[in-house]
C-alpha cells in the first residue's frame, strides 16, 4: 500500500472521530455516559477484529481496512469524549481532579508504548505474514473493558434541563480561550510527534525500522512521564505555574529541533517535547471543566473537536511549510537560513511554534482572569 493511502486512513480516523465529538454535544445528555461507554468499547472490539478478518476475504484490500477504520474510530471518538468527563465527574476535592485528568491521560501514552513495542515484538515472532493476528489480539483489550464498563458504576451526565447550554458558554469570552488552548494543545503535540522517529534514526544511526519505534515511543514515554509527575506531586506545585513552565520548555525544545543542526540535540529536544505538551491536554480540561463546572459531555465534546482539529493543523501547516520551502515557495528563504539536513522539515515545524506561544500568551490570559476564589 502506498504512502498516500496510509495516509488517507489516518485522515478518515481523525474525520471519523471529530463526526463522533460532534455527536456526543447532543447525544451525551439523553442517553446517558455508560450506556455510551459500553458501546464505544463494542465499535473499537468489532473495528479490530474487522481490521484482522476483513483483509483475508475482501478485495480491494483497502476498502477492507476503509471499513474496519470507520468501527474502531467510532470507538475511539466516543472514548476520548467520554472518559475524561466521567473521571471529572467521580466525588472528590475539586483540588485532587486535575491531578487525576493527568493521570488518565498518561494512560493514553504508555497505551501507545504497549502497541508499539508488543506489536514489534509479536511480529517477530509470528511473521510479518500473521499479521491479522495482532488486532485480533487487541481487540481483547477493549472487550475486557465492555465487560468492565457494564459492572463499575458511572456517574450519570448532568440532566440535559440542568446542563450550561453550549450557546451560553460561547457567550462567555474564557471559553474562546479554552477553545484556543486545546487547538494549540493538540497541534503543539503532532507537528513534532508524527517526526520522532526521523530524529531517532539520525540521531542514533538506526535503521528506520528501529527509528520508527524509538522516536514515537521516546515521546510517549516523557509525555506520560510529564503527566504522572503532576498527579504525583499536585499538591506542591500550581496548575497555571506548571502550565506556564511546560509551554515554555515546548518553546525552546522547538527552537533547539529546528536552529540547532546536531541530530543528538534535535532527539533530545524531540524527547523533551513530549513532556513539555504532556500537561496541556489534560489541564486545558481541567481549567474548561472548572470554569464551567455544569458544562457535562457537551464541554468535553466540544474541548475534544477543538484538539483534534489542532492535531490536524499541525502536521498539515508542517507538512505545507516544507514542501513549499523545498520547491523554492515562500518558505525557501527560511530553508535557507535554516541550513541543516531536513532544513525544509525544519521549516515547517519552525512556523508551527506559534502554537506553543499562543499557549503560553493563553495562560497567562487564564491566570489574569481567573476568579480568586478558583481552586485551579
């Protein structure tokens, strides 16, 4: 399969999962979280088997795994939606739950470490040629989990009558910089992620195979890292100061990716990405949540679209920036000032600081208009 077609699933993954954070504005409320939760665990079980079966009987391959994409994305739209407030949800000291947000969301990070290295691992040693057997294998994760959902009690949504309306929440001017937060979140995050892996190959002269597995799972392992670190030691340090100290770490690690031209250096400050983007995800949650604590499933929902949005943006201004540095467009004189080996890919990622600087210009609007009496 070509590059191009990969490309076009993961394109159709993320259109599929903002249709779902569309969806969950509306149908959260009525229907209720569990029932909600136990479905997304059946879409991603039925997705990856599809994904392992579908390919052995279906020709052309692609419309196979088209299908299979379209199920498991479901699934995976309706997690990201859900989970966050459920957690948010459980009783507790308001103080205790953006600690908690972090910790679910390194979650996200060693998930993504286990599926890159067990998967390396079990293809070598079942064969490139079994490998259908691997979402077959993975599906038991989610179906344990759909056991799980049905016996653990959830929380219940707010009632759609007692919810904050959405209208009402665009009313309100600290919601546009919520909003703001998570986009710049999201593209913060993948325009360096989705090149970790071109940073480890040259930085440790490995063969690209190996590089594809070291870069991504370097980067989860700080991001999870950066957010266990504030679940653990919450109590000693201040969201906003936290908030403010990583996007300005993203700041520099981008300047070192992009104006320093030692591999080793750009691999570090790769790494060093991973933890700096770690906390804005969850904490823009965290801060939205408490701000409008009756915003329920509709808030997450509309926080969630706005950071997969940011995902797009990212690596699609990257990926816009190097090809026209490359053919001689408009960026060529900052390739050129640039100078290194991937001077074009350095480009890129170099306009795309200004997310992380919107960040940091977010919280402090945060911090400035922040109630004196908000725990956060």
């Amino acid at each position: 399969m070509s590059y191009v077609g990969l490309g076009s699933l993961v394109m159709l993954n993320f259109f599929v999962q903002l249709l779902v954070d569309a969806l969950c504005i509306r149908l959260a409320g009525p229907i209720g979280y569990k029932p909600l939760l136990v479905a997304a665990q059946a879409f991603s079980v039925f997705g990856l088997v599809l994904l392992g079966v579908l390919p052995l009987f279906i020709t052309p391959v692609y419309a196979a795994l088209v299908i299979a994409v379209v199920f498991y994305a479901f699934g995976g739209g309706l997690l990201e939606v859900l989970v966050s407030p459920v957690v948010d949800s459980i009783p507790g000291e308001a103080e205790q739950k953006p600690a908690a947000m972090a910790i679910l969301h390194s979650f996200y990070c060693w998930g993504q470490m286990a599926v890159i290295l067990l998967s390396t691992f079990l293809l070598s040693v079942l064969g490139l040629d079994r490998w259908y057997l691997l979402p077959l294998l993975w599906a038991l994760v989610p179906l344990v989990n759909m056991f799980l959902f049905t016996q653990v009690p959830v929380a219940p949504a707010i009632p759609e009558h007692q919810a904050m309306k959405l209208r009402t929440m665009l009313k309100t001017p600290v919601f546009y910089l919520c909003l703001l937060m998570m986009l710049c979140a999201g593209a913060s995050e993948q325009a360096v992620a989705q090149w970790a892996s071109l940073f480890a190959e040259k930085a440790l002269s490995l063969p690209k195979v190996l590089g594809d597995i070291a870069g991504p799972a370097m980067f989860a392992l700080f991001m999870g890292t950066g957010r266990v670190v504030y679940g653990i030691w919450s109590g000693k340090m201040k969201l906003h100061s936290y908030m403010l100290f990583c996007s300005l770490l993203c700041v520099l690690c981008y300047l070192g990716i992009t104006l320093v031209p030692y591999p080793v250096v750009q691999l570090i400050a790769c790494a060093l990405t991973g933890f700096a983007v770690s906390i804005m995800w969850p904490a823009t949650f965290s801060l939205s949540s408490a701000r409008f604590p009756m915003g329920g499933a509709a808030l997450f929902a509309v926080l969630a679209l706005m950071g997969d949005m940011g995902c797009s943006t990212g690596p699609w201004i990257v990926g816009l920036v190097t090809g026209s540095a490359g053919e001689g467009g408009v960026f060529r004189n900052l390739s050129l000032f640039l100078s290194g080996e991937y001077s074009s890919l350095q480009a890129g990622i170099f306009v795309c600081i200004v997310f992380p600087v919107l960040f940091v210009l977010t919280v402090l609007g945060m911090k400035k208009s922040r109630d004196k009496k908000q725990p956060v």
